[in-house]
C-alpha cells in the first residue's frame, strides 16, 4: 500500500485541526493522570495490607530473650511450648476471632527486611553488628477478627497470658488510612471517568469535523475504490498521535509524583507505611486490570475513531 | 457487461419507486445514452451499478457477477472497474490538474513509477497535455470536466459511466467532450451515458435508452432524443 497520501493527510490534518487536537491532548492527559493516581492508590492499599494487615488483624507478639516490653508476662524470657499451647487455645476458644495464623521468628524478620528495604530504612537490619536479628525478633500470631468493633474480649484474655509480649491493635489508625485510600481511589477514578468521557465527546466532534472537511476527498476515494482502511487510515492516526502524546505526558506526570512525590517526600515523613515503587508504576502505566493508562488512552480515542469512521466512510 | 433484471428501487418515502421493473442489458464495448426527464430515473441506475445504491427487489449484474449481494470489502475492487464522470466535475480545489488524476490511482495503491507514467498519458489523451501544473479554478468548464474524464480514465475502467457530463457546458464545449468520450469507447471500454440534452443525442447517435417514471419505455439501437415527443 502507498502511504504517502496518508502520512501527507495525517500531518495536514494535525495541523487543520490543531486546537482540537490540543484539547483532546489535555483533557486525555489529566483524565490518564486521575486514573493513575487512582491504581497507584489502589496498589497502595493492597502493598499496606500486605505488611500491616488489615483493620480486622490484630499482632500478638510472643516474649523473646530479653524482651524489650519489660512486660511481666515475660519474665521467663523467651516463650516457651506450654505457653504458647495456652495462647493457642485462648485464640482457638474466643467467638470474636474468625481465624489466626502463626509467625515464625524468621517469617517476621524477613518481612520486616523487606519492608525495611522498600522504605531505604534496613540500616538496623545490616552490618557487622546489627541491631535487629532474627533471635530478637519476636514470633507472633495474627488474629483476624470476625468484626473490627469487637475485640476486648479477646485482647483482655490474651494480654494477661505469660509469654504474650505485646498486643498490636491498628484497627483503628488502619481503619482511618484505608478509609482515606478508599476515597482517594474512587475520587481519582470518578474524576478520570467524566474527563475520559469529555475526551471521548472531543474525540467524536473533531472525527466529525475532520470527516467534514475531508468530504470531497472521501467521496472521490470511495468512488475510485480505494479500501474503508485506507480511507480511514489518516483518521485513525490523528487519533493514535493524540493518544500517545496524551498518554506519554500522564506517564511523565505519574514518574514525577513516584519520584518527588512518594519517594522523596512520603516515605520519608512516613516511615510506618510502605510505599509503591516503580513497579506498581508499571503496573498503573499497562496493568491490564485495571486497565493501565498505555491501553486506556490509546482504546478510548481509537474505538470510537473506528466506530465513526465506519459510519462516516461506509462505502 | 451491465445487466438489470426486474430491478425496482424505492427510496425511503411514499410515493411511486424511482425504478420501476427495469430490465436492460448492456454489451462490453457499447455506448448508451440513458434519456429521459429530470427524476425519470437515471442517476438512480448509475448509482446501483456503483452500489451506491442496493435495489429494493431485482438483481444488477456487473461484469458477470450479481453485485447486490456482493460483501461490503469486493465493493472498492468493483468500483475500481468503473471511472465516473459528474455534470459537476468534482475535481478537488486545492490540487493541481496533474495531482487530481494521480489521487485516483495514488489511493488505490498504484506505485509511484506507474503514476509518473500513466497520468501525462492520460492527460495528453484528454487534450491537456500542457495544463498539468494548473489549478481547477484556473480552467474553463469543458477543460475542468476533462480533468474530471482523465481521473475516471487513468485507472483504465471498463465501464465508464458519465452522469449528464455536458449538463454545465455549452453546446461547442460538449461537442468536444462528446468526441472525447467517443475516443474512450473506441478503446473497448463500455460507456454509460445518462443526459437530456437533446442536441447531443441528435448529434451523435448511439443506443438509446428511454426511461419515464422509473420505467424503460424505448431501447433503440441508434436512436434520436425522444422523436415520439
Ligand atoms: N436520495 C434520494 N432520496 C429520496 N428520493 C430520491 C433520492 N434520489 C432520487 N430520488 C427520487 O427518485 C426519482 C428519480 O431520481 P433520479 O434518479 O435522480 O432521476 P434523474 O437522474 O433522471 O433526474 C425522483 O423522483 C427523485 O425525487
Ligand atoms: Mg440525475
């Protein structure tokens, strides 16, 4: 196939209708930026599930050789097999808990490690001498509850038990930061909706224009046979050029917020969370589901191009 | 080449179909003028031997295949056997003579070596062999309408099919389309010619082709423009 024609009519046409490609351009770019802002936060919430549990998890950590709790409960040290059947049982026994799962010494630690080197903080964990090792780490049970809004029956129980070093309850600081996260994710996604779907109008309206001002040309191209794709080729690729330059600027916009944003300023200021990192940037720029910002962009201006292409230049 | 049986085409609308059971057949290599008043019915049976149009009952065949039923993708291979010619040129503003002919073939995917070949031939066969880099507005209405042969032409069609092409021009001026449309045929292609200038038919006579009211009512082999009237 000659493609001269097309490439010709491909710049023409970028040019004829500049400032409709611009506002394309724009609105794709801030309704790309949203979505990804949007999977990020969701990543986040997944990545902070994973190492902080959940608002309905409670910690039980075991006493270990010279606990740093000073609790009473472990003033045998390290704890002991008949201690922890007991807090077993305690668990096994209580109706608010749903279901709990053991930790190992090294399971901890290594999840900590990983945590540690995620947030740049893993000093401690390195070295000739360092200060978290896997003998201080404590052993632990995770305790999912059955709701978050009972637990006392549970905790009370447990915190009078020897061998039970401490109880870590973030059901509440948790509950405040999924809640935000919720909000933000749906928020971000809300917004991209009604900007992708200004996209889309803007997208249809500068077809219509374009087909308008091609008329001649198309008709004289249906007339001497040349194929629906060939006519419909400088369409689809004025759509394509918006797409990727719309798509390239969110992908620039998300690489900043990941680098200024989350990498030189959140995780430094808050230190308890782990953050996103560049792969679930990846992950917001061709996740499939959902749906990445490098498919999103490109489906929503080449669909509906195709659709009314079809319409406007049926043979 | 090009064959009606039975062929009725109503337009969306009350009222009697544009064609009306027109049968007709049409040999390769002849030259028929298609007469009858303005909304007899002739630019509707060009516009189905493009498939523009799909007609309502009754079956059009073009170059042996029935082209009703024909997938939508064959439509631009079909169209490519047959060059059309307008009363109103169409020829694009903003090109020039010698780049409106190239577009025909450039679209369809004609190397540029056969373009640079073919195009000044064709252009030299049309008389305008030295109005190449002209633009359309810079031509009178008989050079435009040749532009118009030159792009339907260059791809070599068999069938050329020409609806009131000397509607816009004065009679000196049609002659000289006339004569060129002649030479198109004498080349073997088929030439369909719908018109209701009188002086033309009388002038040069060919096949006529009577409709009225969408129906055929007379098919002469070498008739005149309507001498029952
Ligand atoms: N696109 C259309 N929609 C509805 N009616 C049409 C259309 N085109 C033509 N007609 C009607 O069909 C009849 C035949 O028209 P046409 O084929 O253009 O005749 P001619 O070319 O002989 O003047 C007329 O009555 C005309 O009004
Ligand atoms: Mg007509």
């Amino acid at each position: 196939m000659q493609l001269r024609y097309v490439f010709t009519e491909l710049r023409t046409g970028l040019r004829r209708n500049l400032s409709m490609h611009l506002a394309v351009i724009v609105t794709l770019f801030v309704s790309l930026s949203l979505a990804g802002i949007g999977i990020l936060v969701q990543r986040e919430a997944t990545v902070a599930r994973d190492s902080l549990g959940d608002e309905l998890k409670i910690l039980v950590n075991l006493c270990t050789d010279e606990d740093p709790s000073h609790s009473p409960n472990c003033a045998s040290g390290e704890v002991t097999a008949d201690q922890q059947q007991r807090i077993e049982k305690e668990i096994a026994d209580s109706d608010e808990v749903a279901s709990s799962s053991f930790q190992s010494k090294e399971e901890g630690y290594e999840r900590a490690y990983e945590q540690a080197k995620r947030n740049n903080t893993q000093a401690a964990f390195e070295g000739p001498d360092p200060v978290v090792t896997v003998e201080r780490w404590p052993a632990a049970y995770w305790v999912t509850l059955k709701t978050p809004e009972r637990a006392d029956g549970i905790i009370s129980a447990l915190e009078g038990l020897d061998g039970v070093s401490v109880i870590k309850d973030q059901r509440k600081a948790l509950g405040q930061i999924f809640g935000i996260m919720t909000v933000l994710k749906y928020g971000s996604w809300i917004g991209a909706g009604f900007l992708l779907f200004a996209a889309l109008l803007q997208v249809t309206n500068t077809i219509r224009l374009a087909a308008l001002a091609r008329r001649r040309e198309i008709a004289i191209m249906r007339l001497v046979g040349a194929s629906t794709l060939y006519i419909a080729l400088p369409f689809l690729l004025e759509a394509l050029v918006a797409a990727i330059v719309g798509v390239a600027l969110a992908a620039g916009l998300l690489a900043a917020f990941q680098y200024w944003g989350v990498e030189k300023a959140l995780s430094d200021h808050v230190q308890f969370l782990p953050w996103v990192d560049w792969g679930d940037y990846t992950q917001a720029l061709i996740g499939l589901f959902p749906p990445g910002i490098v498919i999103l962009g490109p489906a929503l201006t080449l669909i509906p191009t195709l659709l009314l292409t079809r319409k406007y230049v049926k043979v | 080449m090009i064959r009606f049986e039975k062929v009725t085409k109503r337009y969306p609308g009350p009222g009697r179909p544009a064609l009306d059971q027109v049968t007709l057949d049409i040999d390769k290599g002849e030259f028929v003028y298609l007469v009858g008043t303005s909304g007899s019915g002739k630019s509707t049976a060009l516009r189905l031997v493009l498939r523009e149009l799909r007609p309502t009952t009754g079956h059009v065949h073009v170059a042996g295949k029935e082209i009703n039923r024909m997938a939508g993708w064959k439509v631009p291979r079909l169209r490519r056997q047959i060059g059309t010619v307008f009363q109103d040129f169409r020829l694009l503003p903003n090109k020039t003579v010698t780049e409106n002919v190239a577009f025909a073939q450039q679209v369809i995917g004609k190397s540029r070596r056969e373009i640079g070949k073919v195009v000044p031939e064709t252009l030299e066969l049309v008389g305008l062999k030295d109005k190449g880099d002209r633009m359309p507005d810079e031509l009178s209405g008989g050079e435009q309408q040749r532009v118009a042969i030159a792009r339907a032409f260059v791809n070599r069609p068999m069938i050329l099919i020409a609806d009131e092409p000397t509607g816009n021009l004065d009679p000196a001026t049609s002659a000289g389309i006339m004569n060129l449309l002649g030479d198109i045929n004498q080349t073997g292609t088929t030439v369909v010619m719908a018109t209701h200038d009188h002086g033309i038919v009388d002038q040069f006579t060919k096949r006529v082709i009577e409709l009225d009211h969408g129906k055929v009512v007379r098919d002469e082999a070498s008739g005149s423009y309507g001498f029952q009237h």
